[in-house]
C-alpha cells in the first residue's frame, strides 16, 4: 500500500506517518508538506510544495497512491469563521478536489475533531466549520472517505513534534494503567 500523509511536521500527522512506516504492509509514504521532515527512511518521499494546489502539476506521482491522511490543520483558538473556514474547510476541500480528480480510486482519511457537528447548526464555530468540511469531504468521487474525530492523540515513539502537555498527560495514563495492573487504583465492580 502506498499513503499520501499532509501535516507530517505536526503532532497528529507525525504520529500518523510513524505508525504507516512500521506497517509492513505500506511500502511508500508520500509527505506533503511546506517545509522538510526530520525523519528519514527509506520507504519515506517528501514533495514540498508552497501552496498545496501544486499537487495538480504532480499528477503522475500523485495518481498511483491508495490513500491520503490529511493531517493538516490549525487551532480555532484567536480564529473568526470568515478565517478558519478558509483554513480548515477552503484549504482542506480544495485540496481533496484536486486529488480526487487526479485520482479517485484513491480512500481519503480526514482527521477532523472530537464534537465536530455535522448537522453544521451547533453554537461551536469550529465544530460547524469542521461539520461541514467533513459533510464536503464524504461527497468527493473518492473510492472511499473517512472522517476521524479523536478526542485525544497519545504520541508514539520516536515522535518528536509533542507539546509538553501530551507528554505529561501520556506519562499520567501511564502511571494509572500501571497503578491499575498492580491493584491500586480501585475498579468499579458492575453487579
């Protein structure tokens, strides 16, 4: 299987891109990026684009992958809608109406966000913003489209682009996971 991945330079993308090296069953990652990775691997191509309506004039190299993470995107935090539509639903929808028609047999994997509202009439800004970007994504001629809404990203190892605050709510996960294997974290009993 070959993957395309966006956002390999950030936390979810990276993640993504480390667990798709280890798969013996992807034999090339494609990053899509603005700037170069620091990972390196065999199996590992970079295309550096400034805009990624670029991915048009790679057409031939785009069209023979299976699948597209689009792991790209930016925080709500300090955006109005006019802004964060353009950078969330514009950027990610343009991108994928490109890709599709380069190659539509091609599965599309969006990561979204927990609460995302789909029905596009919650009070929450990014989540109408997001609702509606994932209702344009499953309408693309794709072979296939998936929208994933994590709540919580945990960093795998040898992830380099992990703010301090994942890492200390892995290291607490960790330590009741363990608390929990040993007996000392109560368990409710289900009766």
């Amino acid at each position: 299987m070959k993957i395309i991945i966006t956002g390999a330079t950030g936390l979810v993308g990276e993640g993504v891109l480390l667990v798709c090296l280890e798969n013996p069953s992807v034999t090339e990652v494609l990053s899509i990026s603005r700037k170069p990775l620091s990972h390196k691997h065999d199996q590992l191509k970079e295309l550096i684009v400034k805009d990624f309506d670029e991915i048009k004039n790679h057409d031939t190299q785009i069209n023979t992958y299976d699948a597209c993470f689009f792991c790209a995107g930016v925080s709500s935090v300090g955006e109005d809608e006019a802004s964060f539509t353009k950078k969330t639903y514009d950027f990610v929808v343009s991108f994928a109406e490109i890709l599709s028609n380069i190659n539509p047999k091609m599965t599309f994997i969006y990561v979204s966000g927990n609460r995302t509202d789909s029905t596009e009439q919650g009070k929450v800004m990014w989540a109408r913003v997001k609702g509606r970007t994932e209702n344009a994504l499953l309408k693309l001629p794709f072979k296939a489209a998936y929208n994933f809404r994590p709540g919580f990203m945990r960093p795998v190892k040898g992830q380099k682009n992990v703010r301090f605050i994942y890492r200390v709510f892995d290291a607490l996960s960790f330590l009741w996971y363990l608390m929990f294997l040993i007996g000392f974290v109560p368990c409710a009993k289900w009766g």
